[in-house]
C-alpha cells in the first residue's frame, strides 16, 4: 500500500474515496466538509439525511465512518468520519488521541469494504476542532502505517491531501520520522 501526499483542495482530487471531516449530524458545516457538499451536490446531503433517518439516527459518533456517494466529485464514494474536537489537558488527550486514530482505521476499513482502491484524507480535526497539526498529521500518518498489513491487500494508494503549508510539513515530517 503506497502512502502519498498531494497538497490542495480534496475536492479536485481523483480518488475512489474522498473521505471528509464531518460533524456528527452530517448535514454539512464549514472547512473541508461544507467544501465537499459545495462541490459535491445536492446529492450527497441527501444520502446523509438518509443514514441519519436510518442508521445513526443520533448522528455519526467521533471516530466512526460512513459512506455516501461523492455525487459531482472525482470520485465514487465520500467517507464521511467524525474527528474529536482538541482538548490539551493529558487525561482528555489521552482519551481522545485513540479516537482520531480510529478515524483513520474506521475510514480504511469501509474504504476496502467498498472496493476503493485508492482513497484520499484531509487532516481531520486538525483545522475547526483545533488539534495542533503536527500531531494530528502523526496521528494520521502512523495509524495508516499501522492499518497497511489489514488492507494493504484491498488499498492500492492512501494520498494525505494537505491544505497548507503547514499541513504539508506535518504529512512530510511525519512520512520521513
Ligand atoms: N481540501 C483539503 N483540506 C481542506 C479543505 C479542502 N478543500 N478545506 C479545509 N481543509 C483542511 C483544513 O485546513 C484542516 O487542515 O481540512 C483540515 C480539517 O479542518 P476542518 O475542515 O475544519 O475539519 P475539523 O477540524 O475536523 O472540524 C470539523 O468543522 O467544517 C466543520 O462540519 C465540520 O463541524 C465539523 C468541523
């Protein structure tokens, strides 16, 4: 399984799977996820109030994932996940860090039920849920290490699309560490 970094917008980027930094209503909100349902349609929107009147009917819970169509996208499928929001004390770290992991680990394992060869991350939390880049593009970049021997078979690329410079440095710092 390649690991890539391709810096820019994720709505321009061609994957199978998009995955997005939802809220766990999924009806949409501002950074990468009002991007996605702006360049993605209508459509999307409408499958996310169709998982939320059937299977989450409480919403997406942080760390889980769900899939819709990517709709105008270029791309099959968004995998929604839902990050938690930074907290810098230790216990909540130590409580919350595992659930951004499982972020990544819940968007991998739908992407290869799915059938997606090829899937792309924005740096979930890292940009309105505040957690400090470089440790969530470690977060990132170790949990799909970790994750390569369970999908590494149905995953052919994981690509971090950072949205920055900062971002990029994260991805880089943490490939290269
Ligand atoms: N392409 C790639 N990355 C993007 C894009 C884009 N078009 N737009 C924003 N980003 C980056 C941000 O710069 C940040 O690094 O995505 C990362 C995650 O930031 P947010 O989108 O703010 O997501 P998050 O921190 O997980 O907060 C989620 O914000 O947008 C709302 O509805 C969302 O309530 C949820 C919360």
């Amino acid at each position: 399984m390649q690991i890539d970094i391709h810096p820019g917008d994720i709505t321009q980027f061609t994957a199978e799977a998009i995955v997005n930094a939802a809220n766990s209503s999924l009806l949409g909100g501002g950074g990468v996820d009002g991007a996605i349902h702006r360049a993605g349609g209508s459509r999307i929107l409408e499958e996310c109030r169709h998982l939320r009147k059937t299977r989450f009917p409480d919403g997406l819970e942080a760390g889980q994932a769900a899939a819709t169509t990517a709709g105008n996208l270029p791309a099959r499928w968004v995998i929604h996940t839902v990050g938690p929001t930074y907290a810098s004390s230790p216990e909540k770290y130590a409580q919350k860090a595992p659930i951004l992991a499982s972020c990544y680990r819940t968007c991998l394992l739908t992407a290869a039920e799915l059938g997606a060869k090829t899937i792309a991350f924005p740096a979930i939390s890292a940009g309105v849920y505040g957690w400090p880049m470089k440790d969530a593009t470690r977060i990132a970049v170790d949990t799909v290490r970790d994750m390569s021997a369970q999908v590494g078979e149905a995953i052919d690329t994981v690509t971090f699309v950072p949205f920055g410079r900062e971002a990029e440095d994260g991805y880089r710092a943490a490939l290269t560490g």
